[in-house]
C-alpha cells in the first residue's frame, strides 16, 4: 500500500516552486486553488498555451487525369470560371508551349477528367515545405465513378473557413499539391453499395506546405516581465544566431522552428511547453524535484521526460540513477530522455525494454530508431525482425529504416516512385504495406514465393495469375481500362518479381517482350491482400494503422493558473 503522505508532500513542494515563479505583487495568483501536476508546475505550460494547437483546416478544388472513361463531363457552374482559369495558368491552351489544341475547357469536358474536392488539414507548427496526406472526393452530382488509376494535376489549397472554401479565395494559397491517387484497396467490386468508395480517395504525401502558419505562444494572464523570462527561457535552451522566440506583446510570444527541428517539429513544440522557467540552481534544484516525481504513483512520466529533457544534459548525472529504477515506466523515460541528451549508457537499458514483451517494448523500438549513432541498437532491431509478434517485427523495420536502412534490408525502387523493401527474415511471411506519406511494401521473407501450379483471378477480373504444374514461370495479365484484356507476361514464381511486373509501367524488354502491366498501388495491395487471403501467398498481410492527425496539447491541457475562467 502505497503512502499518501510523501506524495502529498512532494506536490506541495510543487506548488510552492510554482508559486516562487509568480512575480512579486501579483496577488491574484492563488495556487491553492488547483493541483498542478509536476509535469506542468514551473514550466512554460503553467503560465501558457498554444493559439491553437490544432491542425489547420485547408480546402481547395482539383483536376483529375487518367481516369478513362470512369471521369465526369459536368463542370459545375461556380467552379467553371475559376479552373479555366488555374488550368490557363498551368499552360493548358498556350500555343507558346504547344498546346494550343488543348484548351481548359476541352480538358474539363473529356470524360477521362474529374473535378475533385480535396480537403485536409496543415500539422500544427508544420514549417514550409513539410507534406501531409491529401484527401479528395468526386463531387456530388456528377458521373464521377471512380479515381482509380487517376492523377491530380497541380493545384492549390487555401483556408477552409467555416469548413468551406471559396475557388480562388479571398485567403492566400497556404500548400500545394498533386500527385497519383490511392484509392481503398479493398472495395468489393461485386458489391453496388461500396462503390461509392471508388470516388474518394487520397494522395500519399501529395499536400506541401506553402505559407507556414504562425506558432504563437499566449500568455494565461498578459504580464511583460513573465512574457519576457518565458522569451529568454525559450531561447536559453535552444540557443542559435536566430531567436526561435521573440515577444509581439505583453501576452504574446511568436515561435521560429529551428532548422535542426523541422523534421521533428511535433517534438519541438512539446519540449517548448515543459521548459523550466528557473535557471541556475534553481534548475537543479528542480530537476532533482522532477526525477523523484518520475517514480511516483500516477504522474505522466512521458511528459516529465520531457521535462528533464528541456532542463538540458547535465541533468544526466542525476538522470542516470532511474536506469535502475524498479518503476519500469520511471527507467523507460529516463532512458529515453538520457538518450536524446546524448548519454549512451541508456542504450543498455532501451535495448532491453526493446527486447521485452511489454507495454513499452514498442516505444522502446521506436526511440532506438531516432538515434543512428547507438552503434548496439542496429543488432537487436535486426534481431526483432525475426519475433513472432508481427507488430514488434514492422516496428523493428521502422526503427531500421529511419536509422538508414541495415544489410538484412534491400531496396528496390519501383515505378511511380514505389518503394519495395525485401527483408531477410526466418520467421513466417509477412507482407506490410503502407497507406499515408509514401507508397511503400516491405516483404519479411525475400525469398517469399507465389503458390504453383496456380489459378488467381480477382472478382472484377483486374488481374489474373495462373501457371500449371508443368510451367518453369507465372503467366499475368489484366483487364484494360477499354474492356480488353493486355498480353501474358511471364515472370518468375518470387513475390517480389510477381510485383515488380505489376508495378512497372507497360514496356518492352530488350528481347521484344511486353513486361509491367502498370497497376495503381492501391489496385496492387487489393491483389496482394486477396491472394494472402486465398493462400497463393502464404504470408500474412499487414496494412500500415491510418493516419490520425494529431492535436498538439495548447499547454498544460486544462491545469494551468485557475485564475483564467475555462482554463
């Protein structure tokens, strides 16, 4: 049974190092009115919040390419003027570029375009140049059947206001976009009531920021001298020739992601908000506070971790002494915050919360990917991808890749920019895929082999797979968008040529002979995931969690200073 009275004490300590923070005189501060959690007392997060931390909704109209004769001749009367006017300045009808023949208007009326509506939203904080996913759907009322195969042209995303956006404006372009279309790998063809599926679909990676949208820091209670210890605090721990926080006003703070930050901007932000505003001896003082927290009942020890991170590297003395700690979550974090402040002692204790079935053995996979100089965590990550827990396996691939890849992995650029991992592996098959920010397959097995003699065939005829006893070699071919059906290809009985032949663009070899029948990926992972399920491919198929936009916590997620009502 766990004694209240340490922990009480310990809290207490808290409000009081909070209430040390507040400036003299200001009398309104009353920290008896509200527990404040150690992950929040004396940081930047008790005294302020994020304008927003919310993604930022963007909207904005499209055309799409190649879809045969599945598209849509109707063009809706408010859009009309304004895509005949984007699609003039992306050079369609320009006699200079030879393309006189080729009006907006002739395009927007071949039934082999559709006009889309893409939506998403911009990653808080996100800096110009950062991607993110596009969504898109046909639009209502028109013959639009499905995007399948279908290519969105260059166009231009601008503020959703009120979850609407007006074609052209009035607010400034904030991203781009284009790309291939992903479509749901998965919609029964021979099912009517799915097919409305076949309208939506998304462009992996497709969206890039444009107009980064300005991080601003608001004070709980505006206060010129707290505004300015948070500004200095800010820029003490992340010093560089650019501040990275510079004061508007008494209230507000204006954030510059630093360059270093900007493939990991997510984690800037939240260290920003646990900064300690003490300094000195003081900061010691509170780090060691901080680590006795870590081993508490109930306190959120991610987000203390990344206290003790934001308090800087020579926390990692007294750091050290929780490697050990009996509180698995306490070593765990402690480890993670000793790593990313460059001790790599902790890459003992991570290897070993990797190697352990556990809540955190993932967390433990993934921090050792964010560190390609701990030169031990490449071996165990190679181990992993042999356990017999699937997810730990693609978690242990993950890690591998973010380090720079590893000699059990090879790669193999595909067309329309397809990345095909084959991965050396003793354990079963299992084939993952990817559905957000790139197009991407990964075999656990190389040598991964289709069933033979075989007879495949998807529902809608898209593809079919087949080879007799006797055949040294796979015959493929697939339906056409026009109703007819291509050549036979031969390739070999390996997965990975099976899917090198349905990934390639239609060409002709050196020998004369026709190889790629040029699928989508989305249309590629439907015929992968059904011959899995119908055992010609004796591996398991995993498709990669959909993405989840996430919200960056404003602050001190509604237990800051009381004193502000709805806070």
């Amino acid at each position: 049974m766990v004694r209240k009275g340490p922990l009480l004490a310990l809290l207490g300590a808290w409000l009081l190092l909070a209430g040390g923070c507040s400036d003299a005189g200001n009398g309104a501060d009353s920290p008896s009115r509200v527990v404040i959690p150690p992950h929040v007392a004396g940081t930047v997060g008790e005294y302020a919040i994020y304008n927003s931390g919310a993604p930022l909704p963007v909207q904005g109209y499209g055309l799409v390419v190649g879809l045969g004769t599945n598209g849509s001749r109707e063009v809706p009367a408010h859009l009309k003027e304004y895509m005949v006017k984007y699609l003039a300045r992306q050079g369609l009808g320009s006699a200079h570029l030879g393309l006189s023949h080729l009006t907006p208007l002739r395009v927007l009326q071949d039934q082999d375009t559709a006009i889309v509506l893409l939506g998403s939203a911009i990653p808080f904080g996100a800096p110009v140049g950062a991607r993110f996913d596009l969504n898109l759907t046909a639009l209502p009322n028109t013959q639009t059947r499905s995007l399948q195969g279908g290519f969105l042209m260059p166009t231009e995303l601008r503020f959703a206001w009120l979850g609407r956006s007006m074609p052209g404006g009035p607010t400034k372009m904030l991203a781009e976009g284009g790309g291939a279309i992903f479509v749901n790998p998965f919609v029964d063809p021979n099912n009517d009531a799915e097919l409305v599926k076949w309208r939506e679909g998304r462009v992996l990676g497709g969206g890039r920021v444009a107009s980064a949208h300005p991080v601003r820091v608001q004070l709980r209670r505006p206060d010129y001298a707290r505004a300015d210890l948070i500004r200095r605090r800010i820029n003490e721990t992340f010093p560089g020739r650019t501040k990275v926080a510079n004061a508007r006003d008494r209230a507000t703070l204006e954030l510059t992601v630093p360059s270093k930050w900007r493939d990991d901007y997510e984690h800037f932000l939240r260290l920003v908000m646990r900064i300690p505003l003490v300094s000195g001896a003081r900061l010691e003082s509170y780090a060691r506070r901080t680590i006795l927290a870590m081993e508490m009942p109930g306190v959120a020890h991610d987000e203390l971790g990344l206290v003790l991170e934001a308090t800087g590297r020579n926390v990692v003395p007294q750091l050290k002494r929780l490697y050990t700690s009996r509180n698995r979550a306490a070593a765990f974090y402690a480890a993670r915050t000793g790593a990313r402040l460059g001790d790599r002692t902790a890459e003992e204790v991570l290897i070993r919360f990797a190697s352990e079935r556990s809540s955190l053995q993932v967390p433990a996979i993934e921090e050792l990917g964010r560190h390609p100089d701990l030169r031990a965590a490449s071996g165990a990550l190679q181990a992993l991808l042999d356990d017999e827990n699937s997810r730990v396996r693609i978690a242990a691939y993950e890690a591998l890749m973010r380090r720079g890849g590893a000699s059990v992995i090879t790669r193999v650029e595909l067309d329309n920019g397809l990345k095909l991992d084959l991965i050396k592996s003793r354990r079963s098959y299992v084939i993952y895929a990817t559905q957000s920010m790139e197009p991407r397959i990964a075999l656990f097995g190389g040598d991964m082999m289709v069933s033979h003699p075989i007879y495949f065939s998807t529902a809608d005829e898209l593809v079919t797979v087949q080879s007799r006893a006797k055949d040294t070699k796979l015959r493929v071919f697939r339906k056409l968008p026009n109703g007819r059906f291509s050549d036979a290809l031969e390739c070999d009985f390996a997965a990975k040529a099976l899917i090198t032949q349905l990934a390639s663009r239609p060409n002709r070899d050196e020998d004369g002979n026709m190889q790629g029948l040029g699928l989508t990926y989305g249309q590629m992972l439907s015929v992968l995931y059904r011959m899995c399920q119908s055992g010609d491919i004796r591996a398991k198929f995993s498709l990669q969690p959909a993405p989840v936009m996430s919200r960056i916590r404003r602050g001190s997620a509604g237990v800051g200073r009381a004193d502000v009502p709805g806070e």
